[in-house]
C-alpha cells in the first residue's frame, strides 16, 4: 500500500511552508497530509503533546492500517519521535527536512542555551516575535523568492511563547526501528546531516536556504520521493 505523506511543518511557521510541496506529491500521485500546528502555543507548556495531538487530529481521514511516512521541516523533526507514540497508523520512514534531530537518548531540549541566550531578551511578557522578526532582512530575504509568498509565510506565523523554546521534548526507546534519512538544503544544518549518516540514515542534499521547499517544490518532491 502506498503510503501517505505528512508533512510536518515547524512550529514557528505554518502549514504554508509545505503546501506548494503537497501539490507536487498530490500531482505525482501520492496521498499528502498537512496537519496545522498553529494554535499548540496556547495555554501553558508543555506543548509536545499538542503537537503529537494535532499531527494526529490531521490524520483522522487517513485509515489506521495505512502507512505514514512523517516529513519534518526545521525545528519539528525534534518532535518526530513523540508524532510516532502518538499515532495509530504504522510509520513507513521518517524524513527530516533542513531539521533539528532528536537526541539519541533522552528527553530532548528544543532549544540549545545559546538560541535562549539570543530569544530571552526579545520576549515581551513572555512572548516571542514572529521567527521572521528575529532575523535582519539580510539573512531573511534570500529565503523567499516571490513576494506573494513571502507575505503568506510571515503573516501565517504565530508568536510563541519563550516557554516553547524552554521545553524539552521525550524520545521514547526505539521511535527509529524504521528507515529514517535527511534533506540538508545547506548551512548550518549540514552538521545535522553529518550526524544522521553517522546513524545510518540516507542523506541527500538540495542546496539551497532553509525554507528551500518553496522555492523549489518540485525538486524538494522529488527528493522525498527518493527517499521515503
């Protein structure tokens, strides 16, 4: 049975970030998903289960006999392992897109103590900026390369609450007895893939910037094609 894609977007973006992706996968063929995490933010930490539960919630038209291969983008990959406990359906692979990698052993931080040090004096009453504000325009226009798009990613994003980026997140035993590999589009992440061929993961490499999937949707498709 041919799985069904779902793609996972970061929590600090929005569904946006994937959809032009889902249309080339639809138009190949393939069955997409692309849950929305835009309101796990809201009420107080932590906010893992949320994002497990609307993972979840977006699979619900899917039946549970079928498989899933989970396509994560930037900071969700960290929440793959705990989207896996929580779903019923049986996870074909797991693609980890320009994105964070869970810790071998142990619960995961989202956030490492220098990206606190940088978020911490941003937080008004404990809420953050959209990610796109943390960035000069130098380091933000090269992600987008239509203006029409640009606005519909920045005026999707949510404003999290600094207590997200302070939670840790559970990586229950064995979440990875499944082919998983990575999609580096470029730096800084390319650490990131080094440390998943060191576990063994396919790693291929789109260059590009770090929401390369819209810029180049096609290519990004057919990269996950080729790995799931």
């Amino acid at each position: 049975m041919q799985p069904t894609f779902v793609l996972v977007h970061s929590p600090s973006v929005g569904p946006s970030t994937w959809h032009p992706v889902a249309e080339h996968l639809a138009t190949a063929g393939y069955r997409v998903r692309v849950p929305s995490l835009l309101h796990i933010g809201a009420g107080a930490p932590p906010f893992w289960p949320r994002i497990a539960g609307a993972v979840r919630d977006g699979l619900r038209q899917v039946p549970a006999g079928s498989p899933v291969v989970l396509v994560a983008h930037s900071n969700a990959g960290l929440f793959l392992p705990a989207i896996r406990a929580g779903l019923d359906h049986p996870v074909a692979g797991s693609v980890f897109v320009d994105a964070a990698v869970p810790a071998r052993t142990g619960p995961t931080p989202v956030a490492s103590a220098e990206l606190l040090e940088f978020l911490r004096p941003m937080a008004v009453n404990g809420v953050l900026p959209r990610w796109t504000d943390w960035w000069d325009e130098a380091d933000v226009a090269p992600m987008f390369s239509d203006p029409t798009v640009r606005r519909t990613v920045v005026e999707e994003q949510p404003t999290l609450p600094l207590s997200y980026y302070e939670q840790c997140i559970p990586v229950p035993d064995g979440w990875d007895d499944h082919p998983c590999s990575y999609l580096l589009f470029g730096p800084p992440y390319d650490d990131l893939a080094a440390e998943a061929r060191e576990r063994g993961w396919r790693v291929a490499h789109l260059p590009g910037a770090h929401l390369h999937q819209i810029v180049d949707p096609a290519g990004t498709a057919r990269q996950l094609i080729g790995l799931a």
